[in-house]
C-alpha cells in the first residue's frame, strides 16, 4: 500500500520540479494523474487506465509516482511507448530532466527489439563476402547477400563497419551514422532464429546483449510495447511467462504509454501466416542447409533422424502443403471482382477437410521443429567452425522461426475455440500472383492479456490521450482484458478548447458512401474554404479517396499540399515547417498514422480536416469475425465496437490542432452522418468540448 514516507517522497518531488523547472505551471489533471498513479502502482496486483488529455504532463506526472513507488518498493519502473520518438524523448530529455532537478539517482536503460541493433557478425560477414559470389565458397544457400551488391550498399557496409569498430557509433540501428537500404538494414540486423547467442565471437561487442545487460542494471527501462509484449509471452520456465529479456513482470511496475495501441499490438503478436506456395520453394533451400549440417558436422544420424530420415520428413511436408493447396483451391473459387479476394471461415469455423489437413500438418511440423532445433544446436556448439558455421547457424536459425510460424498456424486451423470466448479469426487469402495464404489470429487481446500481464505483473498503468469513448471506457477495457477492480479515470483537458477551438461541421450533400461524389465535393471544400496561406492537415481514411482528392483539386493548391508517401513523414514534415515558418503556407495530407502523434503547434496547424468518420475497414477478417460473434450473442457490434473505436480515433484526430495554451484554429468534419445517422449526436457529445458551428443543410 501507499505509505506515508512514499507520499512525502512523492509531493516533495512534485515541488521541487515545480520550482526547478522554467515555465512550469500547476495543473490540476496532473496532480490527479500522480495520485492515481502512484495509488495504482503501490497496490499489489493494482491496475488503473488513465486518459489524459494533451497538455497534463504525463510523463512527469507518472516519474513522479512511479520511480517513488519502485524505490520504495525495491522494483524495476518499466515504461512502455508504442513509438522511437515517445523513447528517445524520455530517455534523451524527460527522465534526465526529472532526475536533474529533483535530486535523484537512478539508472536509465533504452531497451529495443534485437533488430533495431547492429549484428556484429552479420556486418563481418556481409563485408567480408565477396561480391563477385554468393556464399563463403561452400553452398550459395548461405549466401548473406541475397543479390550482387550495389554500390552504395558496400560502401554502406563499410562505413558501418569503420563507425561501429572505431567507437563512434554504439550499433543502435535507429541512429545509424548511414541511411541504410531495406536489404542492408536485413543484412547486419539479427532475429532472435538468427542469433546464437553466447556461442557468437562477436557476443562481447554485440550491441543488443551490451543494452540487454544494462537492462538489468537499470532502475528504469524504456522500453517500446512490441518488446515488452514479446517478452510478457516468452516461456521462462514450465509455467512462467515473461522476464526472458526485461525484467520478471513480478518484480516490474509497468507504464504503458500511447496505451491505446496495446489492444492491436497484442492481437498482432499472436497472428501467424504461412504462404503456401514460399513454403514449399523454402523446403528445397532448408533440405541443402541440412545436407550442410550432417557435413560439417560429420554426423551420420541429429536429432535420432538420418539424413535419409530427414529428407523424407522434408518431402512429406512438402506434399502435405501442396495437398491442403489443392483442397483449398477445390473448395473455393475466389471472386474475379475482388482486387483481393479473401475467404473468411465464418466465426472462425473452417471446412472439416481443411480442418483435418490443418491437424496432420500440424504434428508434421512440430516434429520438424524439434528435429531442426537439435540439428541447429549441434552446428552452433562446435568447436572453431568458421565462417561456414556462423552461416549455417544464422540460416538454421531463421529457418526454425519461419518452422515455428506454420507450426503455430497449423495449430490455429486445427484446433478447437474455447466455449463461451471470441473464436480465432481464420481465414486465406489470394495474392496478385495468385498464390493462396493460410492466416490465423485472435480477435482480441483480453485473453492473452489477462494471462501474461494482468495476473502476473506487479502493477499495471495504462494511459493515453484517448482511450475512452466520451469517458466511457467499456470497449478499452474489453479489448486489453481489464480487471474488473481496476480503476478508470478521465481527465479534463488543462486547456480552455471552448475558447481556443471551433468544430464545425460544414453542410455537405454528399455522403462518404459515394465515393466519387464525395471526393468530388471534398475537393471543392478545401479549394474554397482552406487558408492556403496557412498550415492545415486533412486526414483521410483511405489512400483512393486522398488520391481521388488530389486529381480533381485545382493545380494551384496542389503545389501547396505535401502527401503523406511521396516523402518520409519526417521529410514532410520538415518540409512542411520551413514553409510556414517562411510564411508560403503548407497542407499536409495524411492517413491514419498522421493522425495522432504528430506535433504541429501554433501556425504549423491552424485547421484540422476530417474528411469521414474513421470507421474501420468492414472486411477485415480479425474485425469481421469479432463482429459476427458478437451478434451470435445477440449483441451489436456497430454499437459496441465501431462506434466507440470511431470516436477514439476522431478525438486523437481532433487533438492534432490544441497542443499549446496559445494554440487556436478549427477542425472540420466533413461528414454529416454525425447529424443525419442516429448515432451522430452521440458521437459529437463524447469529442472535447470546442465550440460548435453546425451548418444547416440546404
């Protein structure tokens, strides 16, 4: 519980870095965030969601608490961002901030995904291949370059190379010293398959066991939510889950920031794939990888299987794939109007045949796995096997994960949902090669996460600008699996948005569903009604209606709007700032990543354009099979899932405009079904409180 020493430790934090830091200014939404935190953090087992606006000073408000709190309690502080930038921003300026200015010693740790680091043996080996051949001479299997090099990826190469052995760089991919290529980046990066761990010549200066080292040094690490999720599922021992890579989730305090993005990563985390068609051609590479290893290691028989054993093992795989393909095609006939078809199993029920191929291929590549495991660890615990070895072992590697991936969807075809739980969405697409794709993934991510998270963390805060649905906090809770003692708090915003903002809702006669019609009419707003000499952002739900926009918006504002893909969003963004700050004027068109997240204040966004309401995409599979469940209960899934996941992401976007006290401008909904439908009052009562300018149709 909270003692009184940790609320004294706590408040007199609170008045130091009120007087230490310039500028700053006592917000009552803060305060309340500290409270609600450190009583959350201090409970055994507590769990809170807090959503707080633009403007409360989150992060200082859950240092505060939170590292009070773990000090006390001798624990590790674990925060959590959905994003590089949110990261780098607490570990580069508001934690050294906070410790600065309140006296405190502790330290910092910056965790990432092994990817995200330098592999030093991968660089080693990438300089060191000659680039006239694939592969160290022995087998163009394990060649690293996947095609001769270009120019600029060897010189690339080099200059990674000459930065990270010099000490001028410390391996972190994200402030690599070269811009690098996609197929570089792949090259001196590693996945965990890839990775061999202590047995590595390179383990000592390896960038990713340098940070994870200091991870378990650290009182506070900093890490992104996809690692944190990664590790909450990684098995450490028979029955434990998690502290694998971050520290055991019962000796954690966990701060989930950008907390509305955990529902859709965790659903991500468990989803799994296998394209038929790559599956197979893949076989033929893992079997000369194979043959590879019973040679270097002169073994006649690994894992209780001769080589002569193992290739039939490959072979029957490969028949089983090409088996389930042809009664996949014999049993569905995609549509030619699809531009990609799709055959969803409905409520996640696929077709007895399939069903039964499902369960065969799924005993058939579990033991594939566990064969391939000890073939792989055989080759890597050899003594001084050279280059050959180390490329063997990364291929090995990469091959168990891609074993593991139909080993996991196999599972999901074939086994049976649990009673009275969402069913697993299921389903196969068709790729423009006309190429079938197996996929399975969980429609929520309440299971997974009441078993990883909230039954074995310490504690648990989630926060975020917006998690409820006008303070109703329902269908977040539902989707992270939320105690029901946990506690929910929505915070005013610490600005006056009546004052400073106006949404207005501009009487249209066309309504999204005509999609011509309404790309036409958008187009024709914007060219009357924008500032042009001004800094605006419109935000679309789909990239054929921005485009759409874009063709028939007269030439003139066109010269003035930056499209999100034409450049890197930082580009853009750049770009876009010089222009206002020169006083030409800029538009950015966006989609729904340039809706939260960016940080336009003042002139460099004085409207906001909403051009529809960001209803989800009602064919995707995991969504459609969510929905139908629902209904087999006799619920509503319009109501209780589109219309709050609606309003959510319409009040992120409206918080792209207000990111200052001083802050004015307009946001602009370009859809009147939030005066027509039934549910668009509804809808306009849960967004933040700006003045209102609705039109009257004519």
């Amino acid at each position: 519980m909270l003692t009184e020493d940790t609320k004294t430790a706590i408040r007199a934090s609170y008045g130091r870095l009120k007087d230490g830091l310039t500028g700053f200014r006592g917000r009552t939404s803060q305060l309340r965030m500290i409270a609600e935190v450190a009583r959350a953090l201090a409970e055994p087992a507590g769990a809170a969601v807090i959503e707080a606006p633009t403007g409360t000073g989150k992060s200082m408000a859950y240092l505060i608490a939170g590292l009070e709190v773990a000090r006390s309690q001798k624990k590790k502080l674990l925060i959590a961002t959905a994003t590089v930038a949110l990261q780098e921003q607490l570990v580069q300026r508001d934690i050294p901030q906070y410790l600065s200015l309140c006296g405190v010693e502790a330290k910092i740790a910056l965790a990432k995904g092994r990817q995200r680091y330098l592999c030093p043996r991968n660089l080693a080996m990438a300089r060191a291949e000659p680039a006239a051949q694939a592969g160290f001479g022995f087998d163009a299997e394990l060649a690293i370059w996947a095609k001769p090099p270009a120019a600029r990826d060897t010189q690339a190469i080099d200059k990674l190379t000459e930065a990270f052995q010099s000490h001028a760089w410390n391996g972190d991919i994200d402030t690599s010293p070269e811009p690098l290529s996609d197929l570089v980046r792949g090259m001196v990066t590693t996945s965990a398959g890839g990775c061999t761990g202590r047995k590595c010549g390179s383990f000592a200066v390896c960038p990713f066991f340098t940070a994870r080292r200091a991870i378990g040094e650290a009182d506070i690490v900093v890490a992104n939510q996809d690692l944190v999720l990664a590790d909450l599922t990684m098995p450490r021992d028979e029955d434990t889950f998690g502290g694998v890579i971050l520290p055991k989730p019962e000796d954690t305090l966990y701060i989930f920031d950008e907390a509305h993005h955990v529902p859709s990563k965790a659903i991500d985390r468990g989803a799994s794939d296998v394209h038929l068609a790559v599956a197979v051609r893949r076989i033929g590479r893992l079997q000369n990888q194979v043959h590879a290893a019973y040679s270097l290691t002169d073994k006649e028989s690994i894992g209780n299987l001769s080589l002569d054993a193992g290739d039939e093992k490959l072979a029957e795989l490969s028949a089983s794939l090409e088996e389930i393909e042809r009664e996949i095609r014999m049993s569905w006939t995609p549509s030619s109007n699809e531009l990609e078809p799709v055959f969803r199993a409905s409520l996640g029920q696929l077709p007895d045949n399939w069903k039964i191929h499902a369960q065969s291929l799924h005993l058939l590549t579990r033991d594939i796995q566990r064969w391939l495991r000890t073939v792989r660890r055989t080759v890597v615990e050899m003594e001084a096997g050279g280059p050959t070895q180390d490329a063997l072992s990364r291929e090995l590697g990469i091959a168990l994960e891609r074993m593991e991936r139909q080993v996991r969807t196999w599972y999901a075809w074939s086994a049976d949902d649990r009673e009275n739980s969402p069913p697993l969405a299921r389903w196969v697409t068709l790729t423009p090669e006309q190429q079938l794709v197996c996929h399975a993934s969980a429609v929520s991510a309440g299971g997974l996460l009441r078993n990883v998270l909230w039954d074995n963390a310490s504690a648990v805060v989630m926060t975020s600008a917006t998690l409820s649905a006008g303070g109703n906090f329902r269908g977040f809770a539902d989707s992270v699996g939320l105690p029901n003692e946990a506690v929910t708090v929505s915070l005013p915003s610490p600005f006056d948005l009546e004052k400073q903002a106006t949404l207005a809702v501009p009487a249209m006669n066309t309504m999204p569903d005509d999609r011509e019609g309404h790309a036409r009419e958008v187009s024709e707003w914007l060219a009357a009604n924008l500032d042009w000499a001004a800094g605006n952002l419109v935000l679309f739900t789909s990239r054929a209606k921005l485009d759409r926009v874009l063709q028939v918006l007269p030439i003139e504002h066109v010269r003035k709007v930056r499209a999100q893909g034409s450049l890197s969003k930082a580009q853009l963004i750049a770009e876009h700032r010089e222009d206002i700050e020169a006083g030409k004027g800029s538009t950015l068109f966006g989609l729904a990543s340039f809706g939260e997240g960016l940080d336009l204040p003042g002139k460099l966004c004085e409207t906001v354009v909403v051009t529809q309401l960001p209803f989800a995409v009602p064919t995707d599979p995991v969504g459609a099979t969510y929905a139908e469940w629902l209904e087999s209960r006799g619920r509503n899934p319009f109501i209780e899932v589109s219309i709050p996941d609606a309003t959510r992401l319409l009040t992120q976007y409206c918080g792209r405009l207000i990111r200052t006290e001083t802050d004015t401008g307009r946001i602009v909904l370009l859809d009147r079904r939030v005066i027509v439908k039934r549910y668009g009052p509804g809808i306009l009562r849960a967004l933040p409180p700006f003045a209102r300018d609705i039109e009257r149709a004519a």
